[in-house]
C-alpha cells in the first residue's frame, strides 16, 4: 500500500468515528518526508471535523522563578542546574492579576500561573496562589488554570473550589524514557497527580517536549498514553537547548518531522484540544503557520516559562489569515 492510500485509509477511519491503532500509528509514522503534506491535510481535515476552526489561545505567568529540588534535565529552573535565569519568589497578588489582565488584553482565553518547584504539598505559598486565582476569576473573563506540580486531593480541590478550570501537569515523553528525562520523580508520579485532578473535577492539560532525544516510537507511546488518561488539551512544547542545563547540547528536530509529530497526535487523538507552546517559534521557524494546517487547534501566546515568544498580535494575525477564529476571554462568558 502506498503513502497516499494508508493516509487516506486511516484518515477516514478516524472520520468515520474509528480509532487507529498503535501499529497503525507506527505505520503512519514511516510516512516518507515527500508524502508528510498529505498527512498534515488529512489531520487538518479530522481537526476540523471534530474540533471545528476555533483556535484555543493560552497565556501563563511564571509566578515563581527558579530553584526547583526536581532534575528535570531539559529545564532551566532546576537548582541541579546553572542556567542563567531569573530567580525571584513568588510574585505578589497584584503582580499576578496584572499578568491575567495583560494576557486577557493579548487575546487569550485561558490563563495559568506556573510556579516552580515539586508541588503544593506543604507550599507555604499555596493560600497565596489560591487568593490570586480568585481575583483572576472574578476579575477577568479568562479560563482559569494552574500549574504548580504535585497535589494532594485536598489541595486539587481547593483549586477547584477557587475557579480553576483545568490544571497543567506535563508527562514530558513516554513512559519508557521517562528515566532519561527526569530520576528524581517518576512518570508515575505525574500519572498520580493526572489522576487526583480528575478526582477533583479539574480538566486536565498533559502533553510533552518533542527533542529530548527520544525517538518517534515514543512520541506515539506517550500521545496513546495520555488518551489513555483522558486529558482534555495536550500541549506540545518543542526543545529550545538552554545553556547551563542537562541538554544544552541536544540537537534540533527538522521542522518537518516536528509538523509530522503534531499531525500523528491529532489521528490518535481527534476529539482533544492539541496546541503548539514553548519552541515553536525557534524549531518552527516560518513554517508555525502550517501546524495550525495539520491538526493543530490551540497555541500558548505571549511567552513561556524562561524563554519568550513572539507578540500576540502577530498570533492572533496569523490565526486570522488562515480563516480560523482566535477564541479570547471575551468569547467566553464565565459563570
């Protein structure tokens, strides 16, 4: 069977209400580079079948910056690590509304604030964080999310309690190389947490960083894994090698093959929210347009935990120019 006919066999499996199995994900994936555009518009069809032509548009604050006890050997905010990096405590209440209000201005729909560290189990910040959410909530019309690590059932619902929609905890890759990626917690670790958020009614937002060395079988492993764990958004973030971390020296995915990755995802999983976040810019280059031409139906604006973006003016534009519909805070009227 050639490229085209497997593209087009399996593309209308998933359109027709089927599911593609691991293998013929696998099969999928050997897709030679010449024949990679006609999987990107058949992922772009099922993305509009099932997901339409709104693009979910985020926006996060790193609200606490640096010193991390975890060893996460892509990330610049790890005391294991030497980055240069701005270290500062958690910024004050006002400072984080302000961050909100400045994305719900750029256009975003949701807003999370981000902290550094393992998680909120004995976080003497925590009632500090909760407060702000509050005042995100009642004082913007954003979609409230959080990403602050590890949580216990207590604290999962006490979020819940304060207006927050969705909580972020990445899995970062598969199961199977999650050793290479981190040893100071497990990848059971980050399905525990997973779990204890949908306990508390929180959507959940996973997804991982393609380049970390791993291979495309384990892109796939981890796209099956978080279907498996039923999230709601998957972000997809793309190494940028920061100085003075484990992965300095890592080299770079070919852009084609970081395209091919996005439009896999959307097979495996055509009803969930997939968005570009950190790397696109750097890894994607001029070809960032085209992820929202294959499969892709969200992005994270206005820069990311240590590294920037680009305006969220020229987001918002290039969303536009593709006929899709930005979806901002003033979209969505909130309870």
């Amino acid at each position: 069977m050639s490229n085209f006919d497997l593209i087009i066999k399996l593309g209308n499996k998933v359109l027709e209400g089927g599911e593609i199995s691991r293998e013929e994900a696998s099969k999928l994936a050997e897709v030679e580079d010449k024949d990679v555009p006609f999987l990107l518009a058949m992922a772009d069809k099922i993305r509009q079948q099932f997901v339409g032509d709104d693009v979910d548009l985020c926006a996060i604050v790193n609200g606490r910056s640096g010193m991390c006890s975890e060893n996460c050997r892509f990330c610049a905010q790890s005391a294991h690590h030497k980055a240069s990096i701005q270290i500062y405590p958690l910024l004050s209440e006002d400072e984080l509304v302000a961050a909100a209000r400045q994305a719900e201005a750029g256009g975003a729909l949701r807003f999370s604030i981000v902290t550094s560290g393992r998680g909120v189990d004995g976080d003497k910040d925590f009632p500090k964080i909760v407060s702000a959410l509050e005042r995100i909530k009642k004082e913007t019309n954003l979609m409230v999310c959080a990403s602050l690590g590890t949580l216990t059932l207590e604290r999962a619902k006490a979020l819940k309690a304060a207006g927050v929609n969705r909580y972020h905890h990445n899995v970062e890759s598969s199961r199977n190389f999650y050793a290479e990626v981190c040893t100071t917690h497990t990848y059971d670790d980050r399905a525990e947490t997973i779990g204890i958020a949908h306990e508390a009614g929180l959507e959940i937002c996973s997804g991982g960083i393609i380049g970390l060395g791993e291979s495309m079988e384990d892109r796939l492993d981890m796209a099956f894994e978080l279907k498996k764990f039923g999230v709601h958004s998957v972000p997809l973030n793309v190494l940028t090698p920061i100085k003075g971390t484990a992965m300095a020296e890592q080299p770079s995915v070919p852009p084609r093959e970081i395209l091919k990755t996005f439009a896999l995802f959307r097979f495996i999983m055509p009803e969930r929210g997939i968005r570009t976040a950190g790397g696109r810019e750097v890894n994607l280059r001029d070809l960032q347009s085209i992820s929202l031409m294959g499969g892709i139906n969200g992005m994270m604006i206005g820069g990311y935990l240590t590294t920037g973006g680009r305006s969220s003016d020229m987001d918002v534009a290039m969303v536009k120019d593709l006929g899709l519909r930005p979806l901002s805070a003033k979209d969505t009227k909130q309870d």
